[in-house]
C-alpha cells in the first residue's frame, strides 16, 4: 500500500515527503522492523519509540509514524498523526483492510472467566453454523484451527490484532471473537475493531497499580461499550451483556448503547438459569432468555462457569444464533486448557489445573472445588513477579480455604522467590508451618509433594500456571507444562505403591 493511500484512511493523518513509497508492513518496534515497514513511534511506559525513529529507517523502514517532530535524514518520508498511541490501531486496521467490518466482532471483559468465555463463544457460535474465530490469552483461532499465543499479551498490540482479523475474513469466518484486557482498551490495541457486542464477567480488584483504583480500573472496562456503541453498523444491534449480579453492573449499566442484557442467578436478570443442578463435574438447568428458552446440560464444573455459559450465551443470541443451538452448542463445550481442567489418570483423588494467579481467583477456585471434595483441599500455588497481585491475600486464602497448601515459584522473573513466598506467608495467620503448609520453592518438588501427600477423596488443585508453556526466570523463559508435570508425579505416585 502506498503511503499516500494508507494516509487517507487514517483520521488526522498527513504525509510529508514522499506519499507514493510502498508500505510492506506495520512495525512498533525498531529492533523488528522489516524492509518496507511503517515504523509507528509509540511512547511506551519505559521507552519512547520517537527516540528510535532514526533507527528504524536505518533498519530499512520505508516511512516513520511520528506525532512530534524528530530529527530524521532530508526527504525521510514521514507520516504526521495526532497521536501515534491510536494512530496505530488506525494505521494498523486500514492497512489490512479493515477487517472487522467484514465480521461481527465480540470483546469479552473482565477479571476473571474471560478467556473460558471467550472460547465457549466461539464454541458455541461454530455448532450454531456461524462459522467464528477467536484471539485470547491462550490461543489464536480460525474456524476451529488452533494456535498457541505465545506473544505473552492477552489482546496483542494493534498490528497482529488486524493482522487476526484478516486472516479470518480471508478464511470466511463470520464472527470473532476478541478476549480485551483493561490494558488494551486503555492502550488502544482494539481501538479501530468496530465491536458489536461488548460482553461482561466481572470487575474484581487486579491491576491496580497500573490503574490507579477500582473506578479507573473499571472505567478502562468500560471503553469496550463505547466502542461497540459507536462501532460500524453491520446490521445487528449493538449490545451490551452484563453480570447483574457484579458490583460493576450499576456503573457499566449507565453506558449508551443500543441493547442492554443482564445475566445473573436470579430472575432479575433478562439470561438466568432456572432449575439449576450442580454436581462435582458440571450443572444443568433451564436457561432464560429474551428470545426464548431452552436447556442446559455443562460438562464443566463450578458455578462461576454458569455465569461463564449465561454471559457466552448472550454474546451468540446477539449475533444471531438461534435458542435452540444456544443449548446444543453449551453441551458440547469440554473447557479451556488450564481453567479448571481435570487430570484424571484413574487416581483416587482429584487433581485441577488452574490459571488462578490472583488472589480473588486462588479464593474462587478453591471455594468452588470444596463442596465436592470429600477429603482434603489440597493447593500449590505461588505469586508473580508483577506488583499488581496481593501476595499476602493469596496467603489468605489458602489459608481460610484450604486443608493443606504449598507455596511455590509463578514466574519470579527477577525477584528471589523466596521473598515472593516470605510475601504470600505474610498473609496466613492461624495455620502451622510444617502442619498445615509448606514452603517448596521449586515448582516440580510442591507438585509432586503435594501429589504425595493426597488420599482417597482429597482434591488438589495446582494454580497459576494454567496453559502456560513457560517458567519466566531471572535467566529467561524455561519450559513448563503444569499438565506434564501433574501426570508424571501421579504416575510416579502409583508406581512407589
């Protein structure tokens, strides 16, 4: 694409110098550009990318992005935009098109459950014959074509965002859908996605010290209705699909958008579960819509993936998947890698793999794995190098919980993870050490102690690490598999009897 052309459909843009240079692709890092790039200078919150202009085009960059004046070579073709922060997303989406006006497009928000939300919408959508696609934490998928998001980012930057939605409007696909963190939104990564339904979990209290305090946090939450608000009409009503029952919803509930669902437990919400069973490996229930009813066998355990399934089935009744399939579709989801995901080798005790890296979210699984452990709740679990999670709150709730615990290393990166554990015991009060938890800082040895020390009924649950591929060490990223590691300490457990 010529630059001139690429210009014209960014708002704000102007070129100086050369508008007929070629465009080959979008960069917003320097050490990464490719001949041909638009080198886009975003500030960042540890580096400037205007400071690395000159780099870029030294690099074999064709042009720079830039929205204040930098020293660069006589006739270096430059694009002025008012903001180079959301003149990426801009940038970003007409260079490839804008794809997302092709698709109907679903952002999925909130602290916890979205990526399993996420996926149960994809799921659903596709046994509903709307053929779908969908970007989270864990993967990238096209039409049911799966591959692992190894970026490290939840929503990515703008660029592979686009580069998502191309690609799944070249391979038919009708909808996507899009797992947005508050950082996105606040980054303006999914700026220019043009969103028809903007979907709700909860808002719960992590990343604090990027957004300063729960209003803001929630604030950043709430961009994703405006966007779909005001998104490209595709001929499908704009909704909005919120958890009545969060302490989000009176705030988001003030948003404008055209439509507005409600899900929740109780019959005050527009989607709720009636007749509602639930056993150790799933529910069932009579589900409640605007459009009709119909009934609900889930094959995944815990309450929270109700709300999960009540807030999926807003999303595809939204962009037209008929009550009927609504059902059909719940049924036949099987779960996400690494949320609340069994291994079951035949043991005789139970054994969870969970992305619970939070403290609300350590307090949630165990809380929904208790009333069907007949034993003893077992958990290992650790804190992260990043600030924004409560150590000694999930010290708390192991230990206002749990049986028995075990705290471990989750990704220390830098800091000792002996003071990250020291940190999370701060917070345990009431418990022994060496009698009701322990301290085994290498993840492998807490697994497979844990592992060791359950008996017929106990349940353990293994959280933080999830789907995740890697260990993020002082000295880089190291292999890990939580599922591998899970089956061979019950396989070496059976093997010593």
């Amino acid at each position: 694409m010529r630059l001139g052309e690429l210009a014209r459909g960014v708002p704000g843009a102007a070129v100086e110098g050369n508008s007929d240079v070629e465009v080959s692709g979008i960069a917003y890092d320097s050490r990464k550009v490719n001949r041909g790039d638009l080198f886009v200078a975003v500030s960042g919150i540890n580096a400037d990318g205007h400071s690395y202009a000159a780099d870029a085009i030294k690099s074999g960059a064709a042009a720079v992005a830039i929205e204040r004046s930098v020293d660069l070579l006589p006739g270096t073709p430059v694009l002025k935009v008012p903001s180079t922060r959301s003149g990426l997303a801009e940038i970003a989406a007409e260079f490839y098109g804008r794809p997302s006006r092709h698709l109907y497009v679903a952002g999925i928000t909130g602290t916890d459950g979205k990526t399993t939300v996420t996926h149960m919408s994809e799921h659903v959508l596709m046994a509903g014959g709307i053929v779908a696609g969908a970007m989270s934490t864990v993967a990238f998928s096209v039409k049911g074509a799966e591959i692992d998001n190894t970026s490290g980012q939840t929503t990515t930057e703008a660029p592979q965002v686009q580069d998502w939605l191309r690609r799944m409007v070249d391979a038919g696909v009708r909808c996507a859908v899009i797992e947005t963190t508050s950082h996105a939104l606040v980054q303006d990564r999914v700026l220019a996605c043009d969103f028809d339904v903007a979907a709700f979990t909860n808002v719960g209290h992590d990343h604090l010290d990027y957004h300063a305090t729960w209003e803001a946090y929630l604030e950043a939450k709430a961009r994703l209705i405006d966007l779909a608000a005001s998104g490209a009409d595709k001929g499908i009503e704009k909704t909005a699909v919120l958890n009545r029952d969060d302490p989000s919803f009176d705030r988001l509930s003030r948003r404008p958008i055209s439509r507005r669902w409600t899900y929740g437990l109780t019959t005050a919400s527009d989607l709720h579960p009636l007749d509602l069973s639930m056993t150790a490996t799933g529910s069932r229930f009579r589900l409640k819509t605007p459009l009709g009813e119909t009934e609900v066998t889930l094959a995944v355990p815990a309450r929270f993936n109700v709300y999960n399934a009540l807030c999926a089935a807003g999303v595809c009744l939204a962009v037209g998947v008929p009550i009927d399939e609504i059902g059909r579709g719940l049924a036949g989801f099987d779960g996400v890698r690494g949320r609340l995901e069994r291994v079951d080798l035949g043991q005789d005790f139970s054994v969870f793999i969970d992305f619970a890296h939070s403290a609300g979210a350590l307090a949630s699984a165990l809380a929904e794995l208790r009333p069907y452990t007949r034993g003893r709740l077992i958990a290992v679990f650790g804190s992260t190098a990043r600030s924004d999670h409560d150590r000694p709150g999930m010290g708390k709730a192991a230990a206002d919980l749990a049986d028995f615990f075990v705290i471990t290393t989750d990704d220390p990166l830098r800091e000792d993870p002996m003071e990250i554990a020291r940190d999370v015991q701060s917070g345990v009060a009431g418990r022994a050490p060496g009698r009701d938890y322990e301290i085994v800082i290498d993840r492998r040895a807490a697994i497979r102690r844990a592992i060791d020390v359950a008996m017929p009924g106990d349940t353990v649950l293994l959280a933080g690490k999830g789907h995740e591929r890697t260990m993020q060490m002082a000295a880089g990223a190291e292999p890990w598999d939580e599922r591998a590691e899970a089956e061979a300490a019950i396989k070496e457990k059976a093997g010593a009897r």
